[in-house]
C-alpha cells in the first residue's frame, strides 16, 4: 500500500511529512534508551526479511494482490518505538532505490504503514496479552497484525479524503474492504514468525513476569 | 540438553527490559534460528519474489475502481533499481531476484548501521 506521488495534496504531504519526521526523531530517541547490543544484527536482519516478503504479492480476489507490511511483527519482536524506525527504513529505501512509494508522500507512507502500523500491532498484542492473561499468543498475534494493516490502510483511505480524491466513507469502505482480505496474509506470517523467534510471551504484568524470570 | 542456556539468557535480559517499561516478547537468541531466517529472507528475496503477484495492490485496485490511477504523477527523477527489476539484466528471473537480494542487503546494512551506535553494550542506558 505504497502511496504514489499524486494521490495526496500539497497540505496532506505536509502535515505528514511533519508526523513522520516526529515519528522517526522520536523512534531514534527511544531506540537509544532501550536497545541492547545483541539485538542491532536481529533488528537488521528482521528489517531485511520485511523488505523480502513485501516483495512476494499474493493474490487476493480476482485481479488484485496483497502485499505483508510487517509493522505489527517489527514492534512485536523489538517494541513500537524501534518498530517505526525499521519501518521508515524499509519505506525509505524502498522509495529512493526502488521507486515504490512517492518522494513528497514519503512522510504520509511513514506515517500510516509505520507509525500506525507498528502502534496498532502493537496495542492489540499488548491488550490481548491482557485481556487473555497471556493465553491463545498465535490467536492474538494473528489479530495484531490483521489490525494494523486494516488501520494503516484506514489512515490512507483517511488522507485521499482528506485531499479531495474521494469522500471518505466510500474511500474507508473501499480500503478497509480489501485490506481486510489482505491482512489475513499478514496475520498468518507475523503470527508464524513471531511464534518462531519469541522464546516467551510477556505477560499482561511485566513488573510481575520480571520477578518471576529472576527468580528462576 | 544445551537449549536451556539461551533460554537463561534471555530470560535475565527479559528482567533488564522490564525495567525499562518496554515490555514485549523475548526474542530467541538462538543462532540456527536466526540462520533459518536469514536463509528465508534470501530465498523470499532472491527466488519466491520472482513468483509475485503481478496484479495491483489493495490501494491500486481502489484507485484504478474509483478512477483516479492516472493522478499517480510519473516519478520525477530515476532511481537506480525501479520497480524491483535490475537495469540491464535480460534474464527476468535474474533481475528481480538480484533486486530482492541487494534490496535485502541494504536494509540489513542500514539497519545495522543505524541501531548499532544507538545501542548499549551493557543495559545502563535503559534505566534512567
């Protein structure tokens, strides 16, 4: 869902040019309080696999295909924070080397498929963990990350109404339809890899799963 | 059974990051793992990616219904790789496949260029 030049307007490119850039000084600034040594070659090679596997559209229903995004897996995996920093490099480079993605859209891309995509995968997964006291982890994993591709194609739906290409129920209807389906695809691989590489879930009370972890 | 060290190991760091208040899943740190999934990324960049859908996207498909694919502005300057398809390479299969790999390539590398001196060898750094 990589918005070309010419979708949005002047102001919409703007305003989430400024979001983004927001997003991204913020992200590296967090980063930089939490990130452990041993993690950078993950995050770099997990940062690598989601720029692989936007490569590989399926096919959803006729003539149109879905792409993964990988925002829910990245702030699963190393945290929201680090998840909008992996994101914005995928987004950028993909934009500068590959031409997927407008340059003046560049921060509405960063802004929908990062900062929200991370953030909503993000949030589901944390409250599911709560809700269901760590229990059925695939199940909400899959749910996250089927969430923050709807919400982040909810949020391009929301800037093409914002500038004027279409009305935005019709445009909400439109993108939410199709990345409903999609968003399966994204739901079955992030649940399948987060399940992979995570050697415990946290829990709804990370004070508490801490002391337990100590105390092993 | 020698899995059990790592498991230890990620075990305390899950403590370290609870104090941070970050709180998320324990990533494995075990290596033949992380092969596997260096071996998937390639293979997903340099072979599957070949097999991709060629239809449009979701926001394609939207835009090509409700009729405004044309404003899609023709890009403005030329990158080095468009379209995932390597310049100069006939073989099709090569071109994408080579795109997938070197794309892959770079985002490990500016990943790893951008987290490594944001990152703390010991964990001081995430307690203020």
């Amino acid at each position: 869902m990589h918005i070309p030049d010419g979708f949005l307007d002047a102001k919409a490119c703007i305003a989430t040019g400024a979001l983004g850039a927001g997003a991204i000084a913020y992200g590296l600034k967090k980063t930089k309080m939490t990130l452990a040594r041993p993690e950078v070659p993950k995050i770099a090679l997990i940062g690598a696999f989601i720029f692989a596997a936007q490569m590989l559209n399926f096919p959803v229903s006729g003539a149109t295909s879905g792409h993964f995004l990988g925002g829910a897996l990245a702030s699963i995996l190393f945290g929201p924070a680090v998840g909008v920093v992996m994101m914005s490099a995928v987004l950028i480079v993909q934009a500068l080397v590959f031409q997927d993605g407008g340059l003046t859209v560049l921060g509405a891309n960063i802004f929908c498929s990062g900062v929200i995509g991370s953030y909503v995968g993000y949030g589901v997964y944390r409250l599911g963990l709560t809700l269901l006291r760590g229990k059925a982890t695939k199940a909400v994993t899959f749910l996250a990350a089927w969430c923050s591709i709807v919400a982040a194609s909810c949020a391009v739906a929301v800037l093409l109404a914002w500038s004027g290409t279409f009305p935005l129920n019709v445009a909400l209807t439109a993108m939410a339809g199709w990345h409903s389906l999609i968003g399966i695809g994204e739901g079955l691989v992030t649940a399948l890899v987060v399940a992979y590489l995570a050697e415990r879930n946290v829990t709804f009370d990370s004070a508490s799963a801490s002391k337990e972890a100590s105390a092993v | 059974m020698s899995r059990r060290d790592p498991v230890n190991e990620t075990k305390e760091r899950s403590a370290e990051r609870a104090d941070t208040g970050d709180a998320r899943v324990e990533v494995t740190g075990k290596k033949r793992k992380w092969l596997v999934m260096a071996i998937v990324t390639l293979l997903a960049a340099g072979i599957v990616s070949y097999f991709a859908s060629p239809h449009p996207d979701g926001l394609e498909r939207v835009a090509e219904d409700h009729g405004f694919l044309e404003k899609a502005s023709e890009p403005s300057w030329r990158a080095w790789i468009p379209d995932y398809e390597v310049p100069g390479i006939s073989s099709p299969m090569l071109k994408v496949g080579l795109a997938g790999v070197i794309g892959a390539a770079i985002l490990f590398g500016v990943l790893y260029a951008i987290s490594r001196p944001l990152s703390a060898k010991q964990r001081e750094e995430g307690r203020e």
